[in-house]
C-alpha cells in the first residue's frame, strides 16, 4: 500500500509539472456565452498548512506558486487543502448572472469566493459560500447532485477562488454557466441520477425475491452487491446529509466507505460462484475469498475514519476482482458453459469502468466529464447483460433440474412398481401365514377346551373318591383312642396329603379357566345386590367353619353390574382362602361390598401374618411366595388368579397393610352399569384388557 501512494505521489508530481508547461486560460464571458468547461482556465496551488487566506493569495510569492490544471484536476488521495483560481473576462456590457458547478460531490470541505458586484482589480471584494457534505444541507445555495454556486461576474477582469478539501481523492472539474442552461442541466443530471439509482435499486430487490425462491446463494450476492453500490452512489451524489445521521460528515463518509467494502465483498464471493472458481480455478478462489476477507478488514477502517490510507488499495482491488470475473466467463464461454458469454462481456464494461474510475481516484489521469458516465454507463451494461447471463444459467439449471427430476421420476416409478410387487407377494404371504395362525390358534383353543373338560371330568372323578378318603378317615379318628398319638399324627398327614391334592386339582382348574386363548369373560347384567348376596351365600358354604364377617354397605336401588359371576365368584374365594391360610384359626375375615360412581370395591381384610413391603408388588406374579409363608401350603398361582381376573373386568387388584396388623386385599372393578352405553363401554374396556 505504501508503494501504491509513493507510486501515486511521484505521477502525481510528474502530472502537476507536465502540466505547468500549458498556461492556463482566462474564461471569456460574452452576449452568446451559455456554458463552458472551466478544467483549461483553472490553476491550483497546494496548501499543506491548510492556512492560507485569500488575502494571502494576492502576495506575489504565493500568487507564483499556482500552476494550471492542464485540463482538469486530479491528486489522488492525499490530506492537503487545496487552492483552485480562476480568471474571468467579462466582455458584455453589463455584470452577467451565472452559475459556477464543481464536481465531485465528495469534497468535504469547499469555500468558493465570488466576486461582489463592486469588485475591481484593487477593491478585490469577494462573497463567501460554503459547501460540501461535512457541512449543513441549508448553507447551500441549491441542493443538487453537484456543488452549484450562483455569482455575479463584473465586466471586465475578475476571479473566482475555491478552497478545497476532502478526505476522499482530491479531484475537481467543472462548468459555468448561464441560469437557463444551468437548470437544464440539474434536470438532466437529477433525472440520471433517480433512473441509475431506481436501476440499481429494482435489481437489487428483484434478485432478493429471486433469491427467496431459488434460495441460490448467487442472487442473493449479487443483489447485496447492487444494493450496497446504490447507498454507496447516494452518498457519493451528497445526497445523505451530515444532519440526517448521528456524527456528522464524518459518518457520511463512514457509510460512503463501508458501502464500498460490501460492495467489494459481495463482489468478490459473486464472481468466485458466478465462475465456479472452487471448482474451475482453485487459485483464483482463494484469492477471491482473500478479497472478501479483505473487505471487511476494510470496512472496520472505514467505520474507525481510516479508509483513506487503505482506499487506492480497495480500488485495485476492484479492478482484479473484476478483472477474474471477465478472463473466467471468458474461458467458460470457450467451454461452452450457458451464460459465460454474455457474463464476459458484462465484465469486460465493468472492467473499463472500473479502469476510469480507479485512474481517476488515483490521479493517473485528470478528471474529465466523460470519466463521470463512464462508471455509470459500465454498471447499466453490466446488470442488463449480468440478468440475461443469470436468466439463461438459471433456464439451463431449471432444464438440467427437470431432467434430473424425470430420471429420478422414472426410478421412483419403477421403484414404486417393485414395491407395490413386493407387497403383493408380502400380503399373500401374510394371507397364508394368518391363516396358519387362525388354524393353529383354532387347534390350540379346541385343545385347550378339551383340556378344561378334561380337567372338570378329573376335578369330578377325584374329588368323590377323596371325598370317601377323607370321610373314612374322619370316622377312624373319631374312634381312636385319644391316647393313640401315633395313629392321630398319622391321620392327620392323610387329611393335608388330601388338602395338597385337591388344591393342586382347583388350581389347575383355575388356571386353565383363566389363562387359556379359549378362555373368555362371560359378561352378564345382574342386580347388584343379587350378586353380592349369592358371593357371600357361595363364601358361608365354601368355609362353614371358619368366621367370616360379611357387609353390603346399600346403594341407590336397581343398580346392576356387569361382572362373570363365575370368575368373580373365584377371585373373591381365592382372596379369602389366602387370608384365612395366612389367620390365627379363631381370627375374623371381613369381607366389604361398595358402590362408588362407576367402581365396585370388594375388600378382604384380615389379622394375619401381613404383606411384606419389599415384596408387595410381586406377590401377584406367578408362583411367587412371601417370604414370610414358608410354613404354609400353597403354589403361589391365587393371588395371581385374582389380579388376572380383575384385569379382565377392566379393574386392578391392590395389596396392603392394615393399621392394626393383617393384610387388606382390594379389588376395584369399574362395572357398575346404568344404561345401555355403560354395559357396551365396559365390555370394551373389559375385552382390551
């Protein structure tokens, strides 16, 4: 960067000395004068002490120092103030009312002296007027898209002094002229202005909505890019005004800069997709994403007011970037690539554009009016043919899209065919094997029905025969002697023996009953308390000896459940079997019959032994015993009988402790039935259970 601004510096010097040899010019004013350039009649003087008066400017030794523009005036970037006079000769009769235009919009700092109406070579009387974009919009004298100054040009000899001075490149041209030729000018200029800006604007916002839809990272690049050069341009016509922003002109310069550097950065990773460069030129990728990177180092500058030291920089920069964009179309459009051929030419305006400009601001050329469209006339070349290039890259892809999408059609089709094949065959493999299972489930429920039978007919048989055993014992124990201890002990292992053997001939019994595919629930409506008063008639018969305590607390009249009486029937007799096995022989069992809402609670309470904490929840699992039952009989299948059961009837079964010792067993049933709906709802229930 430092041999860039030495670079500059030392053809800057070449320029300013080449251009001494050509006089400047006095500006001749007559009665056909309308308007004409002021870049051959204007001598500069450069002002490093930023000090100089223009009283100062009448001391001979100073007055030495200006030299002539030679034809425009550009310095390049530098932190001088400049002094800019020109000579004017009004040959007219009379003082003329004219209109002096300076250009760039981007001179900070002007002051332009104008001769007063009284003004004569002695009496050099001069009026003030102060411009530039670090300065309020309301000390203009018109607000345009270039500095104007109205004056009053005296006849004969007179002058007009300029004092420049701005942190961007030191450049100046401009026109005099006449009001009617002013104003058509402003309007020509303003209206150039508003249809670049609206270009740059509906581009932008047009490839934002086509990046919305396409979500192509591309689009959205290149309409960052537009959009950041149309804030860039609006700064640079000096249309943001210091007041309108927090920090003054030097904000505006700030957002002026770091709208370059989006610009810049948006540009580079644009052409790096654009040419495919990560795929086509590896080198020229990295070198693209260096850029971008750059950019924002750049920005960070501009925002720290320092983008003046990096500027000539960025605008290299923008001259390779565009540079790798015009030789990478070209070579894709030698590959015949959709597009590259007109993005080639598209590049190659930009390219020279860019060229003029970064001569320009570099002082490598003199600012020259055409220099001021030629940028512009670059950029409407550039998005007219950059959009047709995109648009036919797009078609390509769409196209390239659709075929995509038909072969990958044809494979779903093809794939859907051996699918609905391969289903097909499934179903008629899953019709056998369902049949398969239909007709082994059938052999298995017809065996396991013939099993109940047979259990019922062994059941039958068994128990007449131990019936007899048993009574013959009772009668031979009657008519021992009570001294006989032996023959007692030996009478009393035949009645448990016999105990043992019907137990094991219920529980087989029960759990064919129960656990069987072809056992099912028979529901059945029934008055409730019908039912209760036939489980406790079936309990008082089935334990005549031992005492049970019996209570149906009432409920409203004609209630009706819907329960298997049989199976209740069983659970309720296995529940009070276990609490009466695990009671002292003289201890109660209560058992309680409640209606609540739509529960049947049937509660078997007992003074026992109790249920161990610990295994609580295993107690209904088959075969499991408490560990505190080792000295009774049993399997450990009636406790899971009952909770089976109560499953069926959509209920659960809950085991617990009582307050004063014993156990509490708890069947909840939910069959309690008013209507139709309720008998159809809790077979539902009952069924999925």
């Amino acid at each position: 960067m430092r041999f860039a601004n030495c670079l500059a510096g030392s053809l800057t010097a070449l320029l300013i000395y080449a251009s001494a040899a050509f006089a400047a010019e006095t500006l001749t004013i007559d009665k056909q004068f309308t308007q004409l350039s002021i870049d051959h009649d204007m001598q500069f003087l450069i002002d490093p002490s930023h000090g100089l008066t223009p009283a100062d400017l009448e001391r001979p030794e100073i007055a030495a120092r200006f030299r002539p523009a030679g034809g425009g005036l550009a310095l390049g970037y530098r932190n001088d103030t400049i002094w800019v006079r020109i000579l004017l000769d009004n040959r007219d009769l009379t003082s003329r009312k004219l209109f002096l235009e300076l250009k760039p919009m981007v001179l900070n700092d002007v002051e332009v002296f104008t001769p007063n109406p009284g003004w004569t070579a002695r009496n050099r009387d001069f009026a003030s007027v102060m411009l530039g974009d670090h300065h309020p919009r309301r000390l203009r004298p018109v607000v345009a898209t270039s500095h104007i100054v109205p004056l009053t040009a005296p006849v004969g000899a007179s002058e007009i002094l300029v004092r420049v001075r701005t942190s961007s490149s030191l450049a100046v041209t401009g026109w005099l002229r006449t009001a009617e030729t002013m104003i058509q000018q402003a309007a020509f200029d303003a209206a150039r202005f508003a249809a670049f800006e609206a270009l740059l604007v509906f581009s932008g916002v047009a490839n934002l909505l086509i990046w919305r839809g396409l979500r192509e990272t591309l689009f959205l690049q290149y309409a960052v890019a537009l959009l950041a050069l149309a804030v860039n341009e609006f700064c640079y016509k000096g249309l943001l005004f210091e007041e309108w922003v927090v920090g003054g002109g030097v904000v505006v310069d700030a957002i002026g800069g770091a709208s370059s550097s989006v610009c810049l950065g948006m540009a580079s990773l644009f052409v790096r997709g654009q040419t495919r460069a990560a795929k086509h030129f590896p080198w020229l990728a990295k070198a693209l994403l260096f850029s971008a990177l750059l950019s924002v180092f750049t920005f960070f500058l501009t925002v720290i007011d320092l983008y003046q030291m990096i500027a000539p920089l960025v605008m290299v920069s923008a001259v390779i970037v565009f540079a790798a964009g015009f030789f990478g179309n070209a070579w894709l459009a030698f590959k015949r690539e959709p597009g590259a051929g007109i993005a080639t030419s598209a590049f190659g305006a930009l390219l020279i554009g860019m060229m003029v400009v970064t001569l320009r601001l570099t002082a490598l050329s003199t600012y020259t009016h055409w220099s001021d469209y030629a940028f512009e006339i670059a950029v409407l070349f550039f998005i007219l043919y950059m959009q047709l290039s995109l648009a036919r890259r797009t078609r390509q892809a769409e196209s390239d899209h659709a075929v995509a999408q038909a072969r990958a059609l044809d494979v779903a089709r093809a794939a859907e065919k051996t699918a609905v094949e391969l289903v097909e065959r499934r179903t008629a493999e899953l019709r056998l094997a369902k049949e398969e299972a239909e007709t082994a489930l059938k052999a298995e429920r017809d065996a396991q029905a013939e099993q109940v039978r047979f259990l019922d007919v062994i059941s039958h048989q068994y128990r007449t025969p131990l019936a007899v055993v048993s009574s013959s014992v009772a009668s031979i124990a009657r008519g021992l002697s009570p001294d006989d201890v032996g023959n007692r002990q030996r009478i009393e292992r035949i009645k448990r023996a016999i105990g043992r053997l019907v137990e094991l001939i219920d529980v087989s019994l029960h759990r064919s009953r129960i656990d069987g595919a072809s056992a099912r629930p028979r529901f059945k409506r029934q008055d409730y308390a019908r039912a209760m008063d036939a489980l406790f008639s079936m309990l008082r018969d089935t334990f005549p000896d031992r005492r049970i305590r019996y209570e149906r607390r009432e409920a409203e009249r004609d209630l009706e459940i819907v329960v298997d009486p049989d199976l209740l029937a069983m659970a309720l007799a296995n529940l009070v079997e276990n609490a009466l096995k695990f009671s002292p022989p003289g201890a109660p069992v209560d058992v309680d019959a409640e209606i609540s809402g739509e529960m049947l609670s049937l509660r078997v309470t007992d003074w026992g032994i109790g249920v161990p904490e610990a295994e609580r929840h295993l107690l209904t699992e088959k075969y499991f015993r408490a560990s505190n039952s080792a000295n009774t009989q049993g399997m450990g299948l009636g406790l899971h009988i009952c909770a089976t059961i109560a499953r069926r009837h959509g209920g659960a079964l809950t085991l617990s402790d009582h307050a004063d010792g014993g156990a509490v067993a708890l069947l909840d049933l939910p069959v309690v039935c008013r209507s139709d709906q309720d008998f159809a709802r809790i077979r539902a229930a009952s069924t999925a259970k």
